[in-house]
C-alpha cells in the first residue's frame, strides 16, 4: 500500500475567500490528511493590516512560517522583519506574532507542532 497525497495549493477547494477583503485561509493539512500537526496556508492581499496579532502560549505550539510568494513584514515586540519568498520563519509559543503583506501580498505556509502543554508532556511520560 503507499500512503502519499499530493496536492497542488491552487486547487485546494478551502482556499476560499473568507474575508470581506480578501484574506484567504486553507487547513492544508485536512486535504492531505495530517494527523500530528497542523499545516496552513494563509493567502494575504496586498497591505492586509488585518492578520491576527497572536500567539500559541494555550497550547505550547511553536509554528513555523515559510514564504512562498509576495513579500511584507513579521511585527514582534514592537520589530519589524522583511519577509520575502524563500524564508523560514520560526516562533516561540509564547511569542506574539502579526503579519503585514507588502505590495505583493503574501502567501504562507504556516507549520505548528503537537500540542506540547504540561498535560500532553505527563500523558506522554506516564505513556
């Protein structure tokens, strides 16, 4: 039996326009059918002020972003980084986060690990 998937990001049907203007999520992970962490894309128009300001400290999930087109900036404690295609961007759990697109927009590719909270990390002990 082989277990793989293979999908092309253009025609995952979630990639839906969820947003008045225009901001695009897809559970990537769902269509290949990912078990163990969580796989996102999230599609920005050009200068989306609108990314949530967030951080994953509820459930000790650090998340990685890569950059696959546009371009735009990561803010963090009052920084600002540029991001452009080609970048791999890693955050703490506890880190908050918010993304701006530039002219471009922005297209990620958003990882986060298991759920590594204090009850995860005793079951997985007591195991």
């Amino acid at each position: 039996m082989i277990d793989i998937n293979i999908k092309r990001i253009a025609e995952l049907a979630s990639l839906a326009d969820n947003s008045a203007a225009g901001q695009r999520y897809c559970d990537a992970g769902m269509h290949l059918g990912i078990s163990h962490c969580s796989m996102n894309i999230v599609k920005m128009p050009p200068h989306w002020l609108d990314f949530p300001d967030r951080e994953r400290e509820h459930d000790g999930r650090e998340e990685v972003y890569v950059v696959l087109e546009g371009n735009g900036v990561i803010q963090a404690n009052g920084y600002n980084w540029q991001v452009e295609p080609g970048m791999l961007i890693r955050v703490g759990p506890a880190q908050r986060r918010k993304f701006i697109s530039g002219t471009k927009g922005l297209l990620l590719l958003s990882l986060a690990g298991p759920d590594f909270t204090a009850a995860t990390a005793k079951s997985l002990a007591s195991g």
